[in-house]
C-alpha cells in the first residue's frame, strides 16, 4: 500500500507572530519555518503504518517555493521514502491546493492521502474535504486513532459530542487531530540518510492547474489588547462590578 502525506512549510508555532507595518500579512522575513504541527502528526502516523507492515511506501509532497524542501526533508529524516516538491510562487490558495494534490494523486497512484487537517497560518480547515470531493474519494477527518487492515481503513474522529467512528472504504483521504501520535524526533543518523533520499520538483503550471487566489486579504491587524484584572475584596464587591460595569448579570 502506497501513502502520501502533504506537508506545509509555515511559521514556527513558537514565534511570535508579528504584523507587517502595511497590514498586509504577517512578516515572514528572516523568521523561523518548520512543517506544520497537524502535517508533522501525519507524516509520524504514515511512518508507523509502515513500520507495522501496512503500508509499503511513503511518498510526501509539498507546495510552495524552493525553501519548502527543507520541510521535505524533515519529514524523510522521520521514515518517508520520498519526496515531491510542486514550485508555487505567491498565495496558493486551499481549493488550488487541493486541485494540485488530486494531480498527484493521479499520478502516483496511491491508497491512503494523509494530511494535517488544518494548517496553522490560515487555519482554513479545507484542502483534505476539497480534495476527498475532488477525487470522489471517502474522508475521515479529525482522526484521533486509524487502523487499516483489509481494505478497509477504520477513523476514530472527533466531534462536539466526542467521539466517532467511521469504516472507510479504500482509497481514503484522512486529516489528523492533535491526539493521533505524538510525533518522533529525527535521529542524526536519519538525518544524514535523508540527505540521499529522491525529491522530484515539478511546477504548478505544469499540472494544468489554476492557481490564481479567489480570496482577497483586505487587511491584517493584531488583536485589541485586553485591559488588566482587578482584584475585589468581596462576594458582594464582584457582584456589585459584573452588574453595573461589567454589565452581564
């Protein structure tokens, strides 16, 4: 069985997030990158589906400038087998993103598309149920546990009401939660070794896709700041404040 897993080159979770002064974006120059925490969980999940001889091959691809196969390489550090980079310049939007992915998918042929089921820069939550619709394909999103056997591929997901679980045909696009796995640390050895591992480059435009964005930023700002708390001496003081200032009781 052959997995591919899409990987996002995004800004480091723990950066703090600043606002370019044109509030046109968030400034990304000379600030740390790394994969996208939700995509990293997918690639952890694939590798371990490999190790217990479900799957056979781990292909992960990415989309986005030549940068991005930094993030490639961190995800075959930690046991995929190659990789695919899809040159983008600019803002590829989800639903681009998603026509690009089936693209891959009909070329490489594979079983199971792993994926991060949001990423945390735009947090739109769209390319995994866009490209399962896409290809036709059953989906089982906000997977906290997967087990495939058979055929058949068995999603534990989460929902308002807890839990979930759904039996999927193969072929599947899964999206993974944050209670899947917790992803590994590459070893230097591993490292070393993925420095040897393939990575195939292509173009967006090569693919026949439209990548020109349907959504335009108007504009990017920071949070208003929150006033500092106050201490009150007394039951009576905090009903008195939530009545007359605070005005919600």
């Amino acid at each position: 069985m052959k997995i591919l897993v899409a990987v996002k080159r995004v800004i480091d979770y723990n950066v703090k997030i600043r606002v370019k002064a044109d509030q046109s974006g968030v400034e990304t120059t000379n600030v740390k990158m790394s994969m996208n925490p939700f995509d990293e969980i997918a690639v952890e999940e694939a590798v371990r589906l490999k190790e217990a001889g479900v799957a056979s091959e781990i292909i992960v691809v990415s989309i986005g400038s030549a940068p991005s196969q930094e993030t490639i390489r961190t995800a075959l550090a930690i046991g995929a087998d190659r990789g695919l980079l899809v040159e983008a310049d600019g803002d590829i939007q989800p639903l681009a993103v998603a026509k690009i992915l089936a693209k891959i998918v009909e070329k490489e042929q594979p079983d199971v598309v792993v994926l991060g089921k949001q990423a945390i820069d735009d947090d739109s939550n769209q390319v995994g149920q866009m490209l399962a619709g896409l290809l036709g394909w059953a989906q089982g999103t906000f997977a906290s546990k997967v087990a495939i056997a058979n055929g058949e591929a068995e999603v534990t997901r989460e929902i308002d009401g807890g839990l979930e679980t759904v039996a999927l045909t193969l072929p599947v696009v899964i999206t993974t939660d944050l209670r899947l796995n917790t992803p590994r640390y590459a070893s230097l050895p591993n490292i070393m070794k993925a420095k040897k591992k393939p990575i195939d480059k292509m173009k967006a435009d090569d693919l026949g896709v439209d990548t020109e964005p349907r959504l335009t930023v108007k504009s990017v700002s920071e949070p208003p700041k929150r006033k500092a708390g106050i201490k009150v001496a007394s039951v009576s003081e905090l009903i008195e404040k939530l009545q007359n200032e605070a005005k919600v009781i």
